[in-house]
C-alpha cells in the first residue's frame, strides 16, 4: 500500500522573507521577552525598518545590544533601587595610602592597654600606614559586667575619657587618621559600644554607637547579651577623612548587609568594622561577610580584631583582616598579637564598578533601599 505525504513546510514560512539579521528582529518581536531573557552576546548590526512589507526600506542602523541595556535600563529603573537615589562615588583626596590594623591584646588593666594601644599607633604610623584602626573594646575585657566599669565619658574629655583623650593626642601628633576602635562610652544613664574616629588634626571626625547589638544563644556553645548593660546606637555613621569616605560599623552591625548598602550608597570608598567575634561564629562567618559586603558593595572593607586569650572570659576569633572591592582578600593574619598593612588603591573602585556595573543593573521596579536618615533630611 502506497502513502503519500506533503512535503514539510519550510522552516519560518510565516516570516517575511527577508536577511538573517531582519529574521533575528522579527523572532525577538514575536517574543519580546528574548530582549530581556536571551544570553547578553552583543548581536550584529541590524536594520531597523518601519514595516517588514516595505521592498526597499531606509536602513537606521543601530547595535541591538544597545537598545537592549538601554530598554532595560529604563524598565528596571535602577536609580529607583536607592531612596533617595545613590550619590556618585566622590573623588577621594588620596589614591593610594596604607592601612594598618592593630589586632592588640587586652587584659582587665585599663592603664596598660591604654599605654600599649599608645605604642602600637606608634608603631603603624613608623610603617607608613596614614590610617591606623583598632579592635572593639580594646581598653577593657569584653564582658557585660566590665562594661560600666571602664565606660568613659566621652563628652566629658580629659581625665574622663583616657582612652579618648590618647587617640586624639595621638593622631595630632603622628598626623595620622585613626579609626579608634570601640570603648565603652558612658552618656547620662546609657552605656554605648563606640567608635571614635579622629583626623590628622587630633579633632574628633565622628563617633558611631554600635547599632546592632550582639544579643545571641547558641546552645552549648555560646550565649551573650550585650542588651544587659548596652543601649543601641540610633545613628549610621559615615566619614569625610584625609583618607577617603568612610562608614562605620562594629562588629555585629556586619550581619546586617543594609547598612553596609547604605553606606555604599552614600559613597563610601571604604568601611571600617571592629569587631571580636568568638570562636563559635567566627571560623564559620567572620571572612565570609567581609568578602560579601565588600563584594556586593564594590568598595574596601578592613576589620580589626583583639588578639585571642584563651584565659579571658570571652576569647576573640582573631584574623584581622583588608579586603579589595572585588572580594579579594588583600591581607589578613591568625590570633595573635600583631599589626598588619595593606595598601589601599580607590582606582580599583571605578575599575571594579565597569566590569561589574551592578549599580546599573539594579530593579529599582522590584525592591528598593530606604535610607530613612536622608530622607528625614531632605523634608
């Protein structure tokens, strides 16, 4: 028994017949999603024509890849992913310069580690480092009960606040930048976990209260509750220096990425987070989330830790570290006592940002980023 079949029907038979690149532009209009879901190879040069049943159109060539980013651009509105809108990245005072963290070891003797933070920023300075950061708490032990004990009155000045009056003599003298670490600081009846941050000129540039307080219970390995004796700070923080723009955080503020996007947003070229986190959490989380924030941001990002006393009532993981806005770790050390230097490059910010330009590939029509701190401003 003989079949007879039709023959098949040519491929695209309802598309106009026309060249490769004119198919390409007919498909992607059937299916406009492609514009936005198909690979991001730029495509060839193509014709754009009013009409596919013109015989001879007037060709307006323009590159396909282009239309593309700029119809995404307009639809995902980036711009709208920060409220209010990100401030361009300022042009820092300096391109290169060296930081230095000093990750110092701390006993229950304030003199002592007063004298000794003294001789460290000393020594920094003597490397070359024009900033000179140092670890949370780092004139006390860290537990709730110290606290109080060793909380400064930081207003009050002179023999009031040690610690502070140290930093600022030190960093006029040196002509250093210095990001101060935290102390306790004693104000009315609230006790706050603060970092002072101090220019050339000795001058207090800024002063950020932790926000985040390090509330947490991990059965059979660690419980802390910096609420007990600790009020949260109410302010982000962020810094025009000799040495650029700088945000601050303290330790468990790097947890929450918001505020390292904030910061970001509002131009910093680096953040700096003192910080002691503990045995527990930091061999899993401490690299992670400096490499995170730095990458995700697109900015440097350097913490500085208290060196390990396994005798201590809280023992401190260590491993003060720099990373580059890539995610890149720049430099780092173990627990013990030391001070590292790393050279900061700003010209590696706008270089990242090109390669990368997740500012602009942002879907400010999904999600948006509200400083509220701006925005009260700004009414």
């Amino acid at each position: 028994m003989l079949c007879h079949t039709s023959p098949p029907p040519k491929p695209h038979s309802h598309l106009p017949n026309r060249c490769h690149n004119e198919m390409r532009l007919a498909l992607s209009l059937l299916r406009p999603s492609a514009l936005l879901t198909s690979s991001i190879q730029p495509f060839p040069l193509i014709t754009k024509t009013k009409t596919f049943s013109t015989p001879n159109p007037s060709p307006v060539r323009l590159p396909l890849h282009r239309l593309r980013f700029t119809t995404m651009a307009s639809a995902y509105k980036p711009e709208a992913a920060r409220v209010p809108p990100a401030v361009d990245l300022p042009t820092p005072p300096v391109t290169k310069f060296k930081i230095a963290l000093c990750q110092l070891s701390v006993t229950s003797d304030k003199p002592r580690n007063i004298q000794h933070a003294r001789k460290a920023i000393e020594e920094a300075a003597g490397k070359g480092a024009q900033l000179i950061v140092l670890p949370e708490i780092w004139n006390s032990p860290y537990l709730s009960d110290s606290f109080p004990v060793y909380a400064e009155d930081i207003e009050a000045g002179g023999d009031a606040a040690p610690s502070f009056s140290m930093l600022s003599e030190a960093a006029k003298q040196l002509k250093v930048t210095i990001v101060g670490g935290s102390i306790p600081e004693r104000c009315g009846d609230h006790i706050y976990n603060t970092c002072c941050v101090f220019g050339t000129d000795g001058q207090l540039m800024g002063k950020h209260r932790k926000i985040h307080l390090f509330d947490i219970d991990i059965p059979g390995k660690i419980t802390f509750m910096e609420s007990k004796t600790l009020t949260a700070g109410q302010t982000p923080t962020i810094v025009d220096t000799e040495v650029g723009r700088i945000g601050i955080g303290i330790c468990y503020d790097i947890r929450f990425q918001e505020l390292a996007m904030l910061y970001a947003a509002r131009g910093a070229h680096l953040l700096c987070y003192p910080g002691a986190f503990n045995m527990t959490t930091g061999p899993l989380h401490w690299e992670l989330l400096q490499r995170a924030r730095a990458a995700d941001n697109q900015l440097y990002f350097a913490t500085c830790s208290p060196a390990r006393d396994t005798s201590a009532g809280y023992t401190a993981w260590g491993h003060s570290t720099v990373v580059g806005p890539f995610g890149e770790v720049l430099a780092t050390t173990e627990h013990e006592e030391t001070i590292i230097v790393a050279e900061i490059d700003y010209s590696l910010l706008e270089q990242r940002r090109t390669h990368l330009p997740l500012g602009k590939q942002r879907r400010g029509d999904l999600y948006q980023l509200v400083d509220v701190q701006r925005l009260s401003s700004q009414k």
